[in-house]
C-alpha cells in the first residue's frame, strides 16, 4: 500500500515535526513548479479523476473548466482553508507542513483558469496556518508568483467555509451562504468567475502536475483515486491527521491509527456533517466509495458512551452554527435541537421521538445552503445507529452511561506517514 | 413549457398567504414555512399560482421553467 502512493503522497519529504517545508526544500525535493499551456493540466486532472476534498467530491476538472470558459484573464482562485469543522485537522497540518506544495496547487489553478488574483481563506482560529501560508508567499516573491495571492482570515463560525459564505466575506459581507444561481463560476469575487477549491485538493493538483495522472490513479481506487487525508478522532490510540490511499477501508483507517482504545460502538464518518455507522457496519466500508468522505474526519465512538447525549451535543451545535437566513434551518434546527435535548435528559416522549422523524422529513433541502440537509442526515443517522439508547431514555427516562461528548476538537497531529 | 413554484428560502418570512392561495402546491411546515410541491402547475393552477407569487410580502415566490437547476 505504501509502495503504490511513493511518489504521490502529499507528505512525503522531510519529518514533520521539522514543521513547515521551506521553498528551498520543497524545489529540492520536487523540482520547480511545472507550467502547462492553456487548460492542459485540466486535461490532467480528469485523467486523474481528482475530486475535491472539501466535502462535496466534485469533480476538480469539471470546476476549473467551468470557470476557465468563464474567464477573460480575470478570474480568482479561492483557496478554501476554512475548515471550520470542529473534527478535522487535515487542512491546518497541511498548510502549517506543507505550505508550498499548496501554493504550487493556488498558483497551477491560476494558470488554468486564466485568473489575475488568487486569495488563501484561513480560519483565524489557526493562526499557525496564517502564519505558514504567509511566509511562503513571501519567500516566492521576485521567483515564483505570477499573480497576487493574498491571505484573508476566515471567521471561525461552522458555515463560514461554506463556498458562497466564503465568497460574501470576500465581497466585504457577512460569511452567510447566498443563493444560488449566480454560482462562483459564473460570478464570485468582484462578481468574477471564480473557484473555490479546498486547499488539500489544490495540493493533489500539486502533485499530479509533477507525477502525471497514471501514478496518481496507481494509488487508490475508481472513484476514490490518489491519497486522503483524514482525520481520526476520539476511542483510537493516536488521533491525529493520516494520509491514506483512497478508499481504504474504516477499519484501515482505525489501524493506522493505532487501533481503538476500547470496544467501539459506532463511526461517525465525515464530521459534523456526515453520518453515523454501527461499528459492526463500518470495518469493511470504502471511505468514499462506500460511504461519502465529508470532511474526511473519522470518530471512533466506543461502547459505554451515551449515544443520546452524543446526539444532543451534535444537533445543538449545528443549530447554533445555524446562519439563521432560512426559516426551515433556523427554526427546524433549534427544535430539533430542543427535543434531542429533551430525549438526552429523559424527559421526552415516544411522541416526540415521532416528531424527530417528521421534522427530519420536512427540513431536508429547504435551505439556501446544505447546512440543514447535513444535520438532518446526521441526526437520522444517529437515530438508527442509537436507537436502543434512544428507547433506554424514553423508557426509562436516562441511562447511566457516560455523558462524554465528541466536541472538543482532536489534536491535528500528523501521525501516519 | 410548463412553470414550478419556488421559494427563495432566505427571502421568506413565513407570512404563509402562499398556502392560503396554492394549497394545491403549497403546504406550511411545522414553523410555518412552505413545502413546496415541485410538479409543474398548469391550467388553472398557473392563474392561482401567479397570484400566490404576487402576493407574498416578501417577493420569497416565484414561478420558474420546469427544470431550471435553482430554487
């Protein structure tokens, strides 16, 4: 498995707990950032059948060309560092690790797309990210920085790294998902056609530049080519951020990890916004082809936690990170989030477990953005998966599990190389 | 070429005269926002239809081409 992803692994190179890989090391180990004519790389990347890694897997190729046909040597290239979900670590560590192989990816989409600008969008709660980002823009100056790229701080709010919330906070608004159409191809920042693209996803681009689409596509499976980096979180021996091939399965993951730390009960596969699987389910899934990557985050849940509290704690934070600009979500969320509340505490009703069940009808693509539509699936998810936990609340009106919650954020420490 | 309903969800306010108009196609959730019935209106639906759109407070409605990929 190692063998396949030499050569394509996006953190090869030196330790990282050397931190950041400067210009120097980074031209010395890969070469010079390669340079295509017109949208040849775009070519490339759908030979490579690269997909984005920002939790949608839309198609890389298909985005650039989009936004290529678009543009008359104006567009911008957003390089989206956001990752306000509270479970990953991945694109932090491989901004802070890998500072230049993210620029070669910003300033590759640059080319491709015919853009005059580029703008890395980083969480200011990760200011080490900032940092990294900014002093590598600033070692390429005079060498290799065909267009401006610019930082800019991400408000730390869930929702803010959603693409068209990233795109009002650069227009100068509030990070709040807009309607769509206009989509960013069509008109993005300063109205220009633009692409967002998830920072780890323009590092692959880095990569399959420099290998080609054969050595990428060796790697990996159909429909899940190249590496991942994933995040892997709570009962394992080491949390931490891990490259894997694609489409490795949970119970790989769960190993390069260092293994569980106690009999596991569930996955959580795909962060906040992802889904819930019974562990007995989970060992033998595909991440990405069997079940949707989402942010790439891994929670390992392990038995003698109260799946009920769990939920509570889930549901009351996404409703929280609500925008509060569509009723459906705004309103939905919060009583859904009051009634999982109701059911953690023992208080609630097999009617209002009924009631979850016809909310979760109702609310699902009512928004303007997917925020809602990933709670929903979330919670639905979790109901299933802890359904006899839920029955034990409602009969008995609590149980006398732990009440520990995944929300603290893991440690984002690259462990498997 | 027949029209669909659609609500701009960040627009509306839950005034709810669109369900009053159209319940043909529109139904109120739980919080008094419309669940909109995607089949294309026509005939006599289309004339009940307009009017919904005119009259929400809010410009929240609207009709569009059967197939149009937004809200």
């Amino acid at each position: 498995m190692i063998e396949r992803a030499s050569g394509i692994r996006l953190l090869d190179g030196p330790p990282t707990t050397t931190g950041s890989e400067s210009l120097a090391e980074h031209q010395a180990r890969l070469g010079a950032r390669p340079s295509f004519r017109g949208g040849d790389l775009i070519a490339i990347l759908e030979a490579a059948e690269l997909r984005g890694r920002g939790g949608a897997s839309f198609s890389t190729a298909q985005k650039w060309a989009a936004v290529r046909q678009r543009s008359r040597g104006n567009a911008v290239v957003v390089a989206n560092g956001a990752e306000t979900e509270p479970l990953s670590g991945k694109d932090r560590a491989l901004m802070v690790l890998r500072p230049h192989l993210v620029l070669d990816g910003v300033l590759l989409a640059a080319e491709a797309v015919a853009a005059s600008r580029a703008v890395l969008y980083i969480s200011r709660a990760h200011e080490d990210a900032v940092r990294a980002m900014t002093s590598a823009i600033a070692e390429r100056r005079g060498s290799d920085l065909p267009v401006p790229v610019t930082v800019v701080r991400a408000p730390r709010r869930y929702i803010a790294g959603q693409e068209t919330a990233a795109i009002a906070h650069l227009n100068g608004g509030a990070a709040r998902p807009t309607m769509v159409p206009p989509r960013p191809y069509d008109r993005g920042v300063d109205g220009r056609p633009t692409v967002v693209q998830n920072v780890e996803t323009l590092a692959h681009a880095a990569v399959i530049a420099r290998r080609g689409a054969a050595a990428y596509r060796s790697a990996g499976t159909q429909g899940a080519t190249g590496t991942v980096l994933l995040t892997i979180a709570a009962a394992i021996h080491s949390p931490g951020v891990y490259e894997l091939e694609g489409g490795s399965t949970i119970a790989q993951a769960v190993s390069a990890g260092g293994g569980a730390t106690t009999s596991v009960a569930a996955v959580l596969v795909g962060g906040y916004f992802g889904r819930w699987v019974a562990a007995e389910d989970a060992w033998d899934l595909r991440l990405g082809v069997d079940v949707p990557l989402g942010s790439a985050a891994l929670a390992i849940f392990p038995h003698g936690w109260c799946g009920v509290t769990q939920i509570a704690a889930l549901v009351a934070f996404l409703a929280r990170e609500s925008a509060r600009q569509c009723g459906p979500c705004e309103h939905g969320l919060a009583s859904l989030a009051a009634t999982t509340d109701e059911l953690a505490g023992g208080r609630a009703k097999p009617r209002d477990a009924e009631r979850l069940q016809r909310w979760i009808a109702q609310i699902a693509g009512r928004g303007a953005c997917h925020h809602p539509d990933g709670a929903v699936v979330l919670l639905s998810s979790a109901l299933r998966v802890f359904a006899a936990d839920v029955n034990t609340h409602l009969r008995r009106g609590g149980c006398d599990r732990d009440q520990a919650t995944l929300l603290p954020a893991p440690d984002w420490t690259i462990r498997g190389r | 070429m027949s029209s669909q309903v659609r609500v701009n969800p960040i627009r509306c306010d839950a005034y709810g005269m669109c369900a009053e108009l159209l319940p043909e196609r529109i139904t109120l959730d739980d919080w008094g926002y419309p669940i909109i019935d995607s089949r294309p209106v026509g005939g006599q639906l289309l004339e009940l239809a307009r009017k919904a759109v005119a009259a929400c407070p809010t410009a929240a409605l609207r009709l569009a081409a059967e197939g149009e990929p937004s809200r």
